[in-house]
C-alpha cells in the first residue's frame, strides 16, 4: 500500500492509461517552495510576537498589545494551513527535502519562540519552584507557596526548609513569590516534578529568574520535538503523507504554548505518543518473537503510565489501547493492562500526603482558610483568618476550575441555584423554582457539597463521554481484520474519542489542544489547524477583561470578561466546530473525487 493521501500527487505511480509513469514536473519543484514559503511566513509571525511581547514581562506596566498577539496567531495557523496544503502535494521522492524544510522551520521558529517573552502565562514560576523543591527532596504536594511565604521560625521542620530555599537568593524569593494560585499546593504529578527536579539541577540558585524560565521551557521543547519525531515514524507506520507532519509541527498554538509558555504538556503528550506508537509497532509486528512482542506490550504500558504520571489526562486513551491489543491477543492485553496500573500506582503515588501534619497545623492556627475560585477568576484570593491559606491544588481544581468551557457551562449555569432570574446568563432556560427543587433535592441528600450542580454537570458530562467511547470501543473491536483497514481507523477514532474528552472539560485551556495535535496529524483533516488557530482566540478574554463598564447581551449585562465567558466564547467554538466539521466533509469529497478520476490513492 502506497503512502496514503487525500491530496497527494504521486510521482511514478501508474498512469491511468497505459503503463507510462508521471515525470517530476515544475509543479512539484514550485510546491515545495510553496511549503517553505508557509514556514516562512510561521516563522515571520513568531519575530513579529518577539518584537512585541516586551510589555508581557511580568509587572510590566506598558500597554499589552493583546489582540495584535490574537491576530498574529490566527495569521501563523492560515499560513501552516497553507503550507500544509502544498506539502500533501509534494511527491514523495522529494520526501527527505520536504522533511527538511518542514523540521527547519519547526525548530527555527521554537527557537524564536523560546527567547520571546512568555505571553500571558506564569504557570512555569510554580514548574521552577516544584523543581527546586523536589531537588531539595520535600514533597511539592504537602505545602503551599503562600505557607512557605509566610512561615515563622520554629514551625514545622520541612517548611522551614522550604523557607530557607526561598531565600537562598533573590531569584528563588522573586519566583516562589509570583507563583500563581500561591494559596494551593501543587497539582502537578510526579513524573512532570522528576523532569522539574532534573532542570533545577543544572541551574544555580544564583542565576537570574529569565535563566531560570528559559532553562525549564527548553526542557519542555526537547519533549516537544521528541514528539515530533515521533509523530513521523507513525506517519510512516500508518502509511500517510509526510506532509501532514506539519499539523504538529507548525501548528502555532503548539509552538506558542510550549516553547513561549513553557507548559508541561509536552511531557505527558511524549509519552502518550510513545505508548501509542509502541501498541502500533506491536499490532503491525507480524514476524516478530513472542518475547519481542510482549516487550513491545510491556513498553506500551509504561510509556502510557508515565504519561499518567506526567499530566493525568493520557488515562483517557487506555481503554482504546487495551482493546488494540485485545483484538489480537487477550493474554497481551492483560500483561498490558496489568504493567500499567503498577507502573502508575507507582507514579502518582507520591502525590498522597497523609492529613496528620495539615490536621495538626489547621489546629494550631485556628484554621486554615479555604480558597474559593469562582467561575473564570483569574488569580485565587486569600481568605480572612489566621494561618496561610491552603488547600489541596487537585482538590480544588477538580472542584471548582471553569474556563472557556462552552459545553460544560451551558449544563452547569441550567443547573446552578440563583436568587433571581435576572442573574441568569441568555442561554439558561430552566425556571428558578426547578433549580431551586433540583439543589434542595441534592442538599437533603448531602450531594455534591456547596455546589450540588457542579458536581452534577460533571456526572452528566462524564456519562456522556462514557457512552460515546463505549460505542467507539465497540466499532474498534468490531473492525474487520486487515492491516490496512486497521491502520486506516484507528488513528482517527483516537483522536475523536480525545477531541470529546476536552470538549465537555469545564476548563478547555487552549494549551490542552496540545495532547491531540499529535493525532490530528493522521486525521486527513486540515481544519485541525484552523481549528488550533481559533482557540486561540481565548486570549482575547484579558483584552475583554480590561474593558469597563456593561455591556448587554441578549437581555443580560455583562461585565468585559463576563461578556467573552457567556457570548464570545460561544462564537470561538462554533468556528472551531465549523471548521473541523467543514474540512471533513470537504476532504471525504475530494478524496471521493479523485478515486473516481483514478488519480488518487489505490487501496
């Protein structure tokens, strides 16, 4: 089976009449420059973020050119789409070219994008902070920053350890103190903090705080290319265009939320791709020996566990992997199954940290208050009482985090006890009196706790999600048995069953479209790029938020933030929907057409 393309334009493939074979044209000449002229233009849009981020430094107070930066990005995901377009063109005797103009220009614009200023992101000051803890072997997940901050000598051993760290330089003093969400412990598991630590290691107390964030944002770049790397050898295994490596490799929001905002996504998203390239190596390894193949199983459930371990959102995928396997070999799938939820027993079990220390300390204290993140708050506040404020960061995450969240918000704000009407958003259609019975009916009950419909929004959401990837488990395992057929489906169920899981999360930040940017690269589909392009545009939300006064919205008044949270951000994913879905009915035809013409793939 040939490399499988929408678009592609074959060279030496068999013409339709007679055996006569295509000869390389100026067209294929002209495409390639085409691909480098997309880069280039990628690449001309983060020098552009680099001459404008200055007022993005932390207590800047120069004017920030927010949606300048919106624009930019937009124009950098039409010029990857662009560029895509052209390199699915490109035959593929002229594939190691392309593979070089499209790996320059991904690293050449990461490395841009590494000495910009960070752009309306500071979550690597509690990445650099967790590291430092880590190395000096405490737990990030027993003390907060603020506790830390605001010790007093003769507490507590190991956070007066923590205080001494804080101010063994003027850099770790300035770091622990801009961290965000200062009043939560970590949240953040223990394969992330080992990469942290590992950082941390190389960087001198001493060196300044920008030493410090470029240090730990080239770390997550070298996962991010790994996973590019990755990302080719199964565009090679599933046999489709080298082309669509750009997907992940130009996409602008993966550049800017990675090598610009020094998110850790990259490191669970490596293992991910790992996990699932190892289970495609294991599914398409006709020949190989028995053991071969349950190290390549073995392998496959590590790599997923430590991703687990990293950020706990590739667990999402286990269920998919396991049923791979199972389609070929059920004793394979349980040594898969098994590895696997040791491994990551293994890795997330230091994040438990037993309460007789906190029990003890909210004694002494009188109580340590608790930290309220309302819907869409930007930075959590202390609360009134003696002690540092604290609180478990995945407990309140889970509890209580909502952003961009279009899906999850419409049920929860349908749900949600108000005391007038008048404080309900333009979408909420049911009646005060039944959200009112529907939260005296959860309170009666003990449910759900200060916000029963949270809670219930949660089980509802996950409900669905449950049903729909119990109907793809089941199309997986019922697919008939061919490596082509196989190789054909399996990447686009992936990526559909991950693209569902971040829809109906009540927290979409745009960063987390970097765990299935990966698999979009096998979905044929370019409006994942567009797609990327357009959830960008969440951070219009701080140029909203700078706004004053009210604004009216079908009846309702907002305030700037308020209006993107209840009318803006339902625009931003109805284009995001448009495109995807627009571009998948577009491809199916184009690729309809060009079987019918005989110019096209041959299966």
């Amino acid at each position: 089976m040939p490399f499988d393309d929408t678009g592609a334009d074959f060279l030496l493939q068999p013409a339709k009449h007679g055996g006569k074979q295509r000869i390389l044209g100026p067209q294929h000449s002209q495409a390639l420059q085409n691909v480098a002229l997309g880069g280039c233009a990628v690449l001309m849009v983060f020098l552009a973020l680099f001459l404008i981020s200055g007022p993005f430094e932390y207590g800047s107070t120069k004017s920030r050119p927010i949606l300048a930066v919106v624009g930019l990005l937009l124009a950098a995901a039409l010029a990857a789409f662009w560029g895509l377009g052209k390199a699915t063109k490109v035959p593929l005797s002229q594939r190691k070219i392309l593979l070089v103009i499209i790996l320059g220009f991904a690293i050449s614009t990461r490395l841009v994008a590494l000495f910009t200023c960070p752009i309306l992101e500071i979550d690597y000051y509690r990445y650099i902070w967790d590291g430092k803890v880590v190395a000096e072997g405490l737990s990030p997940f027993q003390h907060s920053p603020a506790q830390v901050l605001e010790s007093r000598p003769g507490t507590h051993a190991p956070l007066e350890r923590l205080a001494a760290l804080s101010m063994r330089s003027e850099s770790n003093h300035i770091i622990v103190g801009r961290i965000h969400y200062e009043n939560y412990t970590s949240i953040y598991p223990p394969v992330s903090q080992l990469v942290f630590a590992a950082t941390m290691k190389w960087i001198p107390d001493s060196a300044s705080v920008e030493a410090h964030i470029f240090a730990i944002k080239f770390a997550l770049v070298l996962f991010d290319l790994a996973t590019l790397m990755l990302i080719y050898w199964l565009l090679v295994l599933f046999k489709v265009h080298p082309g669509w490596l750009i997907t992940y490799a130009w996409n602008p929001l993966v550049i800017k939320e990675i090598a610009n905002g020094g998110h850790l996504d990259s490191i669970a998203t490596f293992f991910l791709i790992l996990s699932l390239w190892a289970v495609v190596r294991w599914t398409v390894a006709e020949r190989a020996s028995k053991w071969s193949k349950m190290w390549m199983a073995v392998g496959g459930a590590t790599a997923l566990a430590l991703g687990v371990g990293a950020k706990l959102f590739p667990v999402v995928l286990f269920p998919a992997l396991v049923i791979i396997i199972a389609k070929r070999s059920w004793l394979s799938a349980g040594l898969f199954a098994a590895v696997f939820g040791l491994v990551t027993w293994v890795s997330i079990l230091p994040m438990y940290q037993p309460g007789g220390y906190r029990t003890r300390l909210q004694h002494e204290s009188g109580g340590i208050g608790e930290v309220t993140v309302a819907a869409n708050e930007e930075q959590a506040k202390k609360t009134q009482g003696g002690g540092a404020a604290s609180r478990d960061g995945l407990v309140g995450f889970f509890s209580s985090w909502r952003m961009n969240d279009p899906v999850f918000s419409t049920i929860y704000l349908n749900l949600k006890h108000y005391q007038r009407d008048a404080n309900c958003p333009w979408f909420v259609i049911t009646s005060g009196n039944w959200r009112n019975q529907f939260f005296q009916w959860w309170q009666q009950r003990q449910l759900g706790g200060e916000d029963p419909a949270f809670w219930a929004t949660k089980l509802f959401t996950l409900g669905l999600f449950a049903i729909v990837y119990g109907w793809q488990l089941v199309v997986l395992y019922r697919v008939e048995w061919t490596t082509e057929r196989w190789l054909a489906v399996l990447p686009r169920r992936l990526l559909w069953i991950m693209a569902l899981f971040l829809l109906i999360q009540p927290t979409v930040n745009p960063w987390y479209f970097v765990w299935i940017a990966p698999l979009a690269c096998f979905s044929k589909n370019r409006g994942w790029i567009i797609a990327s392009g357009l959830l960008m545009l969440y951070y219009a939300r701080f140029w909203f938020k700078s706004l004053s006064g009210t604004f009216e919205l079908a009846g309702c008044h907002y305030s700037g933030a308020g209006l993107f949270d209840h009318g803006f951000v339902f625009l931003e994913f109805g284009l995001i929907f448009g495109a995807v879905l627009y571009f998948c009915f577009y491809e199916r035809q184009n690729k309809k057409m060009l079987i019918n013409s005989g110019d096209g793939i041959r299966e």
